[in-house]
C-alpha cells in the first residue's frame, strides 16, 4: 500500500513537472509576443490563436469543419501506419528469425532505409494519381520500414539461455517462438510501432501535398501559400498535440503488454 502511493507520488511530481514546464513556455510566449511587439507575420499571440480557433471551429477552413480536416488526417495517416506495421511485423520477426530470410531481404531494406519517404511523391502522383492511394502508400511505406527493422532486431536479441530453456523443457518450435522468443522481442516490436507511428504522423503533411483539399497538412500549406500564419501555427500546433495523444496512446498498451519490466 505505501509502495503505491510513493509511487503513485512520484507519478503526479513528474506530471507536475511537465505541467509547469509547458505553462512556463506558453507564458514566456505569450510575454515575449504582446510586450516585444513581435510581427504576427513571425510569431502570433496566443490570443490571436485562440481567437482564430474559435473561428476555425464555427466557420471552418476551405468551406470544410475542422473536424472534416482532422478526420481525413487521421484517416490517411492510421490507415497507412496500421497496414504498415500488419504487414512490417510477421516479415520482421521472420527476417530475425530465419539466417537465409535475412540475406534475401536485409539488402532491399538497407537500400530503401536511407531514402526518405516524400522523395517518392513524384512516382506516388504518376503511377496513382492524385487520390488517396498514393497518400496512404506514402505514410505505409515509411511505418513499415522502421517496423520491420525493430521486429528483425528485437528477434535477434532474443537472449540464448532462454531459448535453451525452452528447448530442455521440450517445447515445440511454434510454443517456444509463442512463449519466449516473442515475448522476448516485445520490446524491440513496441519501440519500432512507437517509431513508425511518430514517422507516419510526421510524414502527413508530406503526404498531403499530393493534391489533398482537405487534412491538416492541406492546412498548413494552404494557410502558407496566402501567409496566413495563424492558421498555419494552429495546423503545426494540431499535429503536435495528436501526435503526443497517439505517442502517449502506445506507451500506455506498451506498459500494459510489457508489465513484467523491471521486475525480473
């Protein structure tokens, strides 16, 4: 019971921190835009952006509700990123698992790894068009590469003792892949799936420009073709808050998968 509640204290101080530590950066913001008199042009107020929130959320942008841009954002940006990391963890962990899996398919990716995603946006637009499906190809290509590198990785560093155990308490090969191997590689799996959604979250604007009228990266690039900075603050503002919600969303299922961390 007391262990609880020093921890469940020690919980809430950090919290706390982070808080004060975002209260203490909106104040300075706020400080250094209405008594320096920065130009909007660089650097609005957050009043000005309250107030063109309020706006967005009763008019609108582009004659579409602001609900209408952050669905389709997130939309685009789920589907790619959860067909990504369905397909990226089966190929993963057999790369890790297979020596012969591995040689055939590590070279493709150690090739395609190092290009970044929105250099493929001018074959995305000639081979698919301008619709949805090169947009969603673009953010499932990057969630899958990054997935399937972690998986292969958490697969490998599957510690030998266990997997000897395992074998002298006669497992067949499908319990000792169920029961140790893949618990073992669950880390590695987690923090890859926590990659790729940061990724495909991130790459959304990049996707949005194939063409999208509505989505918050349409948004962003659309408020800053006519200097509309405001709007385009609160598009950049939208995507960081969503993003840490997703981020925050994994890391919850990541301590609720991985309890047994830290106690063994």
């Amino acid at each position: 019971m007391i262990a609880s509640l020093r921890a469940w204290l020690a919980e809430a101080r950090y919290a706390l921190v982070s808080l004060l530590t975002m209260a203490s950066l909106l104040l300075v913001w706020a400080v250094v835009t209405m008594y320096f008199k920065v130009s909007p042009l660089v650097l609005p107020s957050p009043p000005a952006l309250l107030g063109e929130v309020e706006k967005l959320l009763s008019v609108g942008y582009s004659g579409k509700p602001l609900y209408v841009h952050v669905g389709w954002s997130l939309f685009r940006s789920m589907t790619g990123f959860i067909c990504g990391i369905v397909l990226a963890i089966p190929v993963g962990l057999l790369m890790g698992y297979s020596r012969t899996v591995n040689a055939m398919l590590q070279p493709v990716f150690g090739f395609f790894r190092p290009i970044p995603p929105i250099a493929f946006i001018p074959l995305m637009i000639i081979w698919f068009g301008i619709g949805e499906l090169g947009k969603v190809l673009l953010i499932f290509a990057a969630s899958f590469n990054y997935t399937v590198l972690s998986s292969a990785a958490g697969m490998r560093s599957v510690p030998l003792h266990l997997v000897r155990a395992g074998i002298n308490l006669g497992l067949t090969r499908r319990q000792l892949f169920a029961s140790v191997m893949l618990p073992a590689a669950m880390p590695h799996i987690l923090t890859g799936v926590k990659t790729s959604a940061a990724v495909s979250w991130a790459i959304l604007v990049a996707a949005e420009l194939l063409a999208a009228q509505a989505g918050i990266g349409f948004i962003i690039m659309d408020a800053g073709t006519f200097f509309r900075i405001t709007d385009v603050f609160i598009g950049i503002i939208i995507v960081g808050a969503i993003g840490l919600g997703i981020e925050v969303a994994i890391s919850a299922v990541e301590r609720k998968l991985l309890h047994w961390q830290g106690k063994m």
